[in-house]
C-alpha cells in the first residue's frame, strides 16, 4: 500500500516539535560501521586476543546481537539501554577471548566517541536552524546519540531518550515525556522520524501529529493507520510550516 502524501497536516496546532535522530537527521549504519572498526583498532592494541577472535565487524554485531536477546530475557528493565548493551557485549567479547573484562568500560568509551560522530543529512541542519526559531525542538530517541556531542544541542529546548527515561518508543510514555519537557499537550507536537512503527504508530497513539520522514521512498507497511503527513526531505516539512 502506498499512502497518499496529500497532507493532512494541522499546522495552526503545532506548538512545538519533537524529532528522532538516527536515520532522520544522519544515516545511522555508517556511523556504527566506522565505530565498530576504530573499536576493533583499539582492541588490537590494547586487548589482542579479542581482536582476533572477533575480527570482523560481523563477530561484533554477533555477539551484540547475543547479548541484546540475553538482556531481554534476564533484564528486560534495561532491554531500552543501547550503551549498556553494547559495554556489556564489549565486556563478554573480552571475557570469551581472555582478556581482561575490566577494558570493557574504555573500549566503549572509544566506540561511543565515534558513534557521536555523524554525517547529517544535507537537509537536515538548514531545516533545524529554521524551525528552532519558530518552535521548541524536542529530541526523541532510542538511541544513544547526545546532542552535545553531535553538536546541534543548541537547536534544541531538551532532549528525551529511551536511556535516560527508561522506556523506549514506541511506548506513548516517551511520547508523552516529550510533550511534557516541551510544555505543551501532545495533541499540540508534531513528530518527525523514518520508522513507520516506533515513531509514526507510536506518536499517533499519545495524540501527536506525525510526519514519516521516508527518504527511500518505501511503501507504507500498515493498512489500518496512516501517518499524518509522508515527506521525502526535511526541506518539504519547512516549507509547509514556514511558507
């Protein structure tokens, strides 16, 4: 099913405006690629054995992947927490290998540097410099990525996690958080992301407006819901707010 990008948009609403990041603001998989090889550079220098054992970044994902399905099964009160995941699955890789588990910590920490090193989206900064002036932005996200670092933490009123709140989308608790820090009902924020499940169902469901961000021009997965608007670019959603 194709959805009809004829807008259904109620821009007099719009108080304020909450947007994921990865895949909405960045491609995300080139920055976890380049991540995961400087963490395996670093692991050849300081943890060999573990570099060798898991010398491809497919051992890596692997084993992540593992310790994901673990934490799930055993803690799925952090099941939301991808920094921990990955330490943890950081920490096993070294333990398996024989290594010492206690370099786990800044290995991540190495990892984690370059995860915050991004490539936006040609669209994607003029958009957020625009917008900021009209509207309170909101961060939403179950990734890890910090706003500090990734250096657009000025574009934004606050920034709202699945790490740091406890529960990821497409929870409509996160969605409501957002609303909340941004001082506004829900009904008066517009999400913006690239999943069709965790942001657009999820936004739908605690009464946002949400736009589906589908860069790759993908076919609308739901019969039953439609996003409130379906753009190709951030440069669209600026130009039907800001005409």
């Amino acid at each position: 099913m194709r959805y009809s990008r004829c807008s259904m948009l109620n821009v007099s609403s719009i108080r304020a405006i909450s947007f994921d990041l990865d895949d909405t603001l960045w491609p995300i998989w080139p920055v976890i690629e380049r991540a995961e090889k400087v963490l395996l550079a670093w692991l050849g220098e300081h943890a060999p054995m573990t570099a060798a054992l898991f010398a491809s970044p497919t051992a890596l994902r692997e084993i992540r992947e593992y310790m994901h399905d673990v934490v799930v099964k055993k803690k799925p009160e952090i099941a939301h927490d991808l920094a921990a995941i990955r330490k943890e699955s950081i920490r096993l890789a070294l333990y398996r290998a024989g290594d010492d588990p206690l370099l786990a910590d800044p290995a991540f920490d190495v990892f984690f540097a370059e995860r915050n090193r991004v490539e936006y989206y040609e669209d994607a900064l003029p958009a957020l410099k625009i917008l900021a002036q009209h509207y309170p932005l909101i961060s939403l996200s179950n990734g890890n990525a910090q706003l500090d670092r990734v250096g657009i933490a000025h574009y934004f009123k606050a920034a709202v996690s699945a790490t740091g709140f406890g529960v990821a989308k497409p929870d409509v608790k996160i969605f409501l958080e957002a609303a909340r820090v941004a001082g506004v009902p829900p009904e008066q924020v517009l999400h913006v992301g690239d999943d069709a499940a965790l942001d657009v169902i999820g936004a739908l469901g605690a009464g946002m407006q949400a736009v589906w961000l589908n860069r790759q021009d993908k076919l609308w997965p739901h019969d039953s819901i439609q996003p409130t608007l379906e753009i190709t670019s951030l440069t669209e959603l600026t130009a039907l707010l800001l005409p």
